[in-house]
C-alpha cells in the first residue's frame, strides 16, 4: 500500500507541476488583481446572496424574489462578458479535461474499460487509435 500512495503523491505532484495547472493559477492570481474583474465577481456574489436571502425567508415576497433575480442575472452577464474572468473559465476547462483524462487513463488499467460519454462504459478493444479516453 505503501508503493500505491507514494505513486498517488507522484501524481499529485506531476499534476501541480502541470503547465495546465500552473496556467490556471495564475490566471486565478491575475483575475483577483484585476478590479473590474472583482468587481464584477463581487457584484454577483453580492446578488446570490440576496437572491439566496429571499428564498430562505419565511414570508418571501415573489415580487422581491423576481427583481433580485433579475439582477443577479444582470450581474452575471456582466461577469461572464468580463475578459479575465472568461479566460479563467478557460483555463479551469482545460484544467478539468486534463483530470477527466487522468481519470480514463486510471479507470482503463484498472478495469480495461472506458467510460463513453454516449453509451456508458465500454471494453477496451486495444487499439488506442479508436479511442478518445487517453489522449
């Protein structure tokens, strides 16, 4: 077992030492130094909560709960259109491809299988041409 979690922390650390992962990082460090990246994500923020707010109460008023929606779905318009913020959803993507494909190359040696998004999961025929899960 001992073998098994030194090989776990190998990968942990392969993974920290990714460009995908150190890319990710920085963008997340570029984005929080940004202000109208901040702002905006602190103006959503602001409006979740008060969205989140109403439905917790005990007398919600379904006119209030239309209007915070309204703007909280104002504020991420704003959010999603702002430039760092788009390019750390990028980055994050790439980052979760790369673990969703870490995933498939472990879950193929284990079982000999691979998960097809369409059709559940699959034998592996061997031919790795033919198939997406590791590349």
């Amino acid at each position: 077992m001992r073998e098994v979690m030194n090989k776990a922390q190998e990968l942990a650390e392969a993974i920290l030492d990714s460009e995908c992962y150190r890319e990710m990082k920085k963008t997340e460090a570029e984005m929080r130094r940004d202000p109208d990246a901040a702002a905006v994500l602190g103006e959503m923020i602001e409006k979740r909560n008060r969205v989140e707010e109403i439905l917790a109460s005990s007398d919600m008023d379904p006119n209030e709960l239309a209007e915070a929606s309204r703007e909280m779905e104002e504020a991420e318009k704003r959010m999603n259109e702002n430039r760092k913020i788009i390019e750390l959803k990028e980055k994050r993507k790439d980052f979760q491809t790369m673990m969703d494909n870490v995933n498939k190359i472990l879950r193929l040696v284990i079982t000999g299988e691979v998960e097809d998004d369409s059709r559940g999961t699959v034998a592996c025929s061997g031919d790795c041409t033919a198939c997406g899960g590791c590349h």
